[in-house]
C-alpha cells in the first residue's frame, strides 16, 4: 500500500447563508433516503483514486488538460480537482485505457498515485459524521 493509501485529507467549511442548499447525504443502509436538511457545510475530501506508471500519468494529465477542467476551475478561483503526486512505496499501475474491452488495469510499477477532491455539502450532523469516519480510515 502507497504511503498516501491509508491518508485522506479532510477540510470542512461552514457555508454562507446566501448558500441554503439541501444536505448531499444519501443513504442505502440505516434508513434510506435523502436527508431532508439545509446544508450549513461543505466537506472536501482528497484521496487517493489511482497510481499510475510514468506513461499513465502523462496520459491522466493529457487529458484533463484536452477538457480544460484544471484551468476553468483555477480561472474561477476554485483548487484543481485533481492532483497528482510521487510515491515511494511499490505498486502496480491501476489505469485503465478507457476505450479497452478487457478492462485489464496497466500493471507497470506505478510511480504517482492520483488524488480526487470530493467535495459534499451537508447538514450539521452529517458533516460531523463524515469528519469521524474519515478520521478511522
């Protein structure tokens, strides 16, 4: 497992109140459905989605840049959604070319492990409940 695997990086931020939106929550297992909240927060979350060999990496930045996401979100002040960094613990490359029919990952030695922010917008409650369990992770 990569030095970064067992990392996540978390930021919560209490939202405006020109910023009334319904809480993001959804859930499947204790009592399913939507929360019916205001959300009063924003929960971002980086973590790590794949590693990648050199080749991959360079294929990965091609084409965020080709759908110009990077910079209109830096235009619009907004951090990059993605990011990607070294690692220095051994693992295998997990891209998969998108058009492949075998969805076989790459399996080189991967050198960089690609991060995605994810960012939820909640209630009170579930902002806490997602802080807490991206503490035990």
């Amino acid at each position: 497992m990569c030095e970064f695997c067992s990392k996540s990086e978390v930021t919560v931020e209490k939202l405006t109140d020109d910023e009334q939106m319904p809480c993001e929550w959804f859930s499947e297992e204790s009592a399913p459905g939507a929360c019916d909240e205001l959300a009063v927060y924003a929960v971002s979350t980086w973590f790590v989605d794949d590693h990648l060999c050199d080749a991959h990496r360079l294929a990965t930045e091609k084409e965020m840049a080709d759908e110009g996401l990077a910079e209109v979100l830096e235009n619009a002040g907004f951090r990059s959604e993605f990011e990607i960094r070294p690692i220095q613990e051994q693992e295998t490359c997990d891209y998969i070319l998108p058009t492949a029919t075998d969805w076989k990952p790459c399996g080189e030695k991967a050198k960089f492990a690609k991060f995605i922010l994810d960012t939820t917008i909640a209630c009170a409650e579930h902002a806490t409940q997602m802080s807490e369990e991206s503490k035990e992770s």
